[in-house]
C-alpha cells in the first residue's frame, strides 16, 4: 500500500518529448486512469513507474522511496501489459506462481497464494493449461492473476483491456473495478478508452503530446473540461465544438444565436453536449438542415453542419425527419462551456 | 471428401506426382549410389570395362565370394583408423557448437534488446565477416599459427571455426529473439526477475527450438568444413572430411579408394540420423511462430 510521487519527470528521446514535466501524486489506494490519444506519453509515464523507462529528469517516488535508480524488481510493482506478457512455456498455475518464485517467497505458502489469485479471477479450471490454449479473455485473467498473486504495493495496467472484444471487455472491466476495491492496493491504469476512465477511475489525467491537460474526477472532467481537447476527447459523442463570436453575452455563429452567456467579448469556441440539447420544431438556438439522422435505440442522434463543424443533439428515440429537413436545437445558456478559440483553454468557469 | 471443383484433372495429378517421385530419385541418386557402391570393390565401383559391374559386383563377387563386401569399412575403420577423425570430428563440433551458442545467444539477445542504432552496423560487419570465403583468413593465420607453434592442433581449429562461425549463429539467434515480444523480459523483470535472470528463465525455454535449429546449423559448419581442417590440421589431428580427402589422395595401393567411399557413408549416417531425431525443434524453430503468447 503505497502513495506514489511523480516530481516534474520528463522523458526525451533525442529532440522528441514523450512526457514533459509531469507533476502528480496517487494517493494511497486510489485508482487512478492515465488517458489520452496514442503517443500522449501516458505508457511512457507508467513505463516509467514500473522502471522500465529511465526518466530524464524528474523523480518518482513509491511509498515514500526515491526509486529512481531501483530495477523493477525492487519497486514492488505489478504490471498487466496489453499484450498480456504471459509465459508461453509454463501452463497457467506456473504462470501465476513465476513472481512468488523468483522472489524466494516461501515454497510451502505458494499453493494457498496461487489458488486464491486463481479463484479471483475465476480460473481454477484452467490451471494445467498453456496460454496458447487459452482464448483472450482467460489469457487476461491470468495476467490480472499473476499480478495480485504477491499483493505488490503498486499495480500498473497497459490498456488491459483493448485486446478484448466488446462484450468481453466490459465483463472483465468490472472485474478489473471489483479487485481493486477489494484489494485496496494503488492502481494506474493506461487507456485511450475514455469509458474504461470514467467508469474505473478515482481520478482520471488526460494527456496530450505529453502533457497534461486536466486532472480531476470523471464527474469534473465530463462536466468542465479544462480545454478544448479534453471536451472533444470525453464523452460520447465528443463535445460539440462550434467557433464563433461572443458580444455583450451573446454568442454569433452560422446558423446560430445565443444569448445569456457570461464572459467578455471576442472570438471563442462554444462548447455542449448532445445529451443537454433538445430537438424544436422551431424557436431554438440553432436551426440548419438535418446532415444526418442516426438511430441509437434509446435515442435518436440528430447532426446539423454549422459552418465546418458537425454538430450532434440526443432527440427522443420515437424522432423521425429526413435529411435536410430544417429543424432547430434548444441549447440552455446554463449548460454551455465556453473556450478561447486561440489557446483552446476554458473561459469563466 | 474434395469437391470436384478442388480436385485437379487426372492427368495434371499423375504429372505431378510423377515429378515430385522423378525428383526424390534424383536427389535421393548420389546417396545411394554411393551406399551401394561402398560394398563394392574398386574394379566394381569404379569399372572402365562396363559401369553395370558397380550394379552387380562380379569382381567383387570373384575377390570376396559374394557381391557385397565390408572390406572397405574394414579398411578405413581397422586399418587407416578412422574412428580417430571420428572422435576427432566430434571433438571440434562439440566446441564448436557450444562456444557459438554461448556467444551467439547472449550476444543475439543482446542485441534484439538494444535499442542503439549500431547495433545495426554490429550485424552488418557480421554479415561481411560471414560473406568472406574462408580460405581467405586462413591465408592470413598460417603463418602466426606456425610461429606461435599453434599450428595442426584441435584448439586452434575450434577457434578458427567458431570465429567463421559466430557470425551467422548471431544472426540468426537475434532474428528469434526479436520475434520473441519485449513484454516476456518486462513481465518477468517486473515479476522479480534481473535481466540475466528473465534471460535464463524466460526468453531461452522459450527460444528452444531456434537454440536447437542454430546449433544444428553451426554443427554443420565444422562437421562440413574442409577449408580449415585441411590447412590447420596435422596428419594425426584430421578431422573425417580432411581425412577423406587423403583416402582420395592415395591412389598407388589398390582398393583405398574404396576406404574413401566407405568412409563417406560413415560420415554422413550420423547426419540423417541427428536431423530426424531434432526434426521436430528444427521445422518449429525455423518456422518460429510457436512463440506467441
């Protein structure tokens, strides 16, 4: 059980920045989600972490311990990688009990540990297997078990979690939510999937050409993102993005008129989510022909171009039109995000 | 059963079939010949009067009373002492086969981990060290070998040969282990592994069969090397194809040519008899797909 300090790390690979003064701590028993775009730096940080990557400046401390010039072994980490890392050679319980014998843990109490992170994950069946006789889903399990098998202080996921099909990945991402509850041990965990962040994390940093863009729950980052990246990034559908004027609180855009916002004048970027606008008949802030009508299920998505952009609303799911039909979107002032259209930072609050 | 649309005209079956029988014979010829032929008397194998002797052996039947006859073995194994080149050949192989491993897997290793660029430059000037024909380095250490009184003696051929040699078995031992993903040495050092540690426990059970396939190969090498065993070797140091040469060589009594062709059958049944035994490891290590996790 650990907290975790990262003190203005960096990691450059000649002129190019992976990861560019990074400031945080992880509290103790937190579960904490590294998210961004590929090539964000978000692996190069936990690589980091677990100490598989020097960082060029910057230290990182684990419970307390400098650990910078410590091999991975002595950081008492575990690490899930994507691509599972098993040990094709040995069959399942041999996998899972690898930490517990390289690190001359007690022979007599190895059974008992194994089988438990076995029965965790619920793969007692499949102990005397080889991992090529597993299928995707198990070969995760056993990762997941082979890493809670020793209780480290400190567990690191790499997108865990996208070698998985759909339906698989949401099973096992509950699993992944239960474990560390239970095991109460500090967690970072990798992803480009902004749900496994919202729905897994304590908090959630989201990375950018490695730099952080925001650092907050998922409920602050849904509901303020800091920037425009972060809003286009979250949710889904992303935020709605429309470029446009701002003078004396009202907001001017092709097709679109907004009053009661607060902020001073100037070019800004207008930003709300499809789920807070609501589809009129007419009388709405934003009214252009329909772009394209797409049929969700539990609701219907209705997108409208606005300038360059494409802007999406959540009607209800009996809402019929055709294309370029005109229709009109009701946007509340109150739930509208407004960013500077140069440094895409958040205006007000 | 194969639909139709999957089955080939008959005529195209029975011409390849045919060719691939017409093949096997002649590939398959030399081989036999010579093992047919290595029971045979001299007159018989090597006959100007009419080839078909080296079928029937009638001179050898006139000489030894019966078509076939084990007096060549007799001749290189008792007489010329053959087994000496034998121990001698196995000798060579053992060094060699188990200092280019050790070098090859360690440096292979190595070097797929590496992430400097001249790691690259390193296997190039490998690759131009493997091009060179031998003989052209032999010229080179002759006369050292004779002034440092090294010369004729197995050591210095081991180490001729495995520095012929570490070339290629590091090629070909990084090829394996870059396919052999990078995450296997990180789950195992962050298991608890040092990185010697992740090597000898994780990436070599793994690696296996291309330890097997490049051991196999630089077996080969020294086993098959004429070159330096020839020029390096002292009469008493032969290895057995230096040794077969010398057979071929002496031509004044009759019959040691057939200690030659007696001979040459007892250096290449070992051989099929190591590929079949290692075939399994062979075809898995040269396929090399059995490492995926």
């Amino acid at each position: 059980m650990a907290e975790i300090q990262l003190r203005n790390i960096s990691k450059r690979w000649g002129n190019f920045v992976g990861v560019d003064s990074f400031d945080l701590t992880i509290a103790d028993e937190e579960f904490l989600v590294l998210l961004g775009p590929s090539g964000c730096g978000k692996t190069t940080t936990m690589r980091m972490i677990a100490g598989l990557e020097d960082p060029t400046e910057g230290e990182i401390i684990v419970g307390g311990t400098v650990v910078n010039n410590l091999e991975p072994k002595d950081r008492d980490v575990a690490m899930v990688f994507q691509s599972y890392g098993l040990y094709p050679n040995m069959n399942v319980y041999e996998n899972i009990r690898f930490p517990l014998k390289v690190r001359k843990v007690d022979p007599a109490t190895h059974d008992e540990k194994v089988m438990k992170a076995a029965a965790m994950v619920e793969l007692e069946p499949f102990l005397h297997r080889k991992p090529a006789e597993l299928s995707g889903g198990q070969r995760q399990r056993v990762a997941l078990a082979r890493a809670i098998v020793r209780q480290p202080q400190v567990f690191l996921m790499d997108e865990p979690l996208s070698n998985l099909d759909a339906k698989l990945r949401v099973s096992t991402r509950a699993q992944i939510k239960n474990l560390s509850h239970e095991l109460k041990v500090t967690t970072v965990y990798v992803t480009h999937d902004q749900i496994e962040a919202m729905t897994l994390a304590d908090r959630v940093v989201v990375m950018n050409h490695g730099v952080v863009q925001q650092l907050g729950t998922p409920t602050e980052i849904y509901d303020r993102p800091a920037n425009t990246f972060v809003a286009s990034f979250i949710g889904n559908p992303a935020m709605n993005l429309v470029e446009g004027d701002l003078k004396g609180g009202t907001f001017t855009a092709p097709h679109t008129t907004i009053h009661g916002l607060d902020a001073p004048d100037g070019p800004v970027t207008l930003g709300f989510r499809a789920e807070d606008a609501t589809v009129v008949a007419e009388g709405g802030q934003i009214t252009a022909p329909i772009y394209t009508l797409e049929l969700l299920g539990e609701a219907t998505m209705v997108s409208l171009k606005i300038g360059g952009a494409l802007v999406s609303a959540k009607a209800d799911k009996s809402f019929r039109a055709e294309i370029d039909d005109t229709v009109s979107i009701e946007v509340p002032a109150d739930h509208c995000h407004l960013f500077d259209t140069k440094t895409g930072a958040r205006i007000g609050d | 059963m194969a639909s139709s649309a999957l089955r080939a005209p008959l005529s195209l079956r029975v011409l390849t079939k045919g060719f691939i029988i017409f093949w096997l014979i002649l590939a398959a010829f030399p081989f036999i010949w010579t093992l047919w032929g290595s029971f045979k008397v001299e007159l018989d194998f090597f006959s100007i009067a009419d080839w078909t002797n080296a079928l029937t052996g009638a001179n050898t039947e006139r000489t030894h009373g019966s078509p076939f006859t084990g007096a060549g073995y007799e001749g290189a194994w008792v007489q010329e002492e053959f087994w000496r080149s034998v121990i001698n050949t196995f000798i060579v192989c053992f060094f060699v086969v188990c200092t280019s491993l050790t070098i090859g897997t360690l440096g292979g290793y190595a070097l797929s981990r590496s992430g400097y660029r001249y790691t690259f430059w390193l296997l190039i000037t490998a690759l131009i060290f493997r091009a060179m024909p031998p003989i052209t380095l032999v010229s080179g250490y002759l006369l050292p070998f004779f002034e440092w009184n090294v010369w004729g003696i197995l050591p210095t051929t081991i180490i001729v040969l495995v520095a012929i040699n570490q070339p290629f078995t590091l090629w070909m031992l990084h090829s394996f282990f870059q396919n052999i993903p990078k995450e296997l040495d990180e789950s195992a050092k962050v298991d608890g592994c040092t990185q010697f540690q992740a090597f000898r426990l994780v990436i070599v059970p793994v690696m296996w069969p291309g330890v097997i396939t490049t051991g196999l190969f630089s077996f080969l090498l020294a086993y098959n090397d004429f070159a330096v065993t020839s020029m390096l070797l002292s009469e008493s140091n032969r290895t057995m194809v230096p040794e077969i040469a010398a057979f071929l060589g002496t031509t004044q009594t009759e019959g040691n040519v057939m200690f030659a062709v007696a001979a040459v059958v007892s250096a290449t049944a070992p051989l099929f008899v190591l590929v079949m035994f290692f075939q399994r490891q062979i075809v898995s290590g040269l396929t090399a797909g059995a490492v995926k996790g």
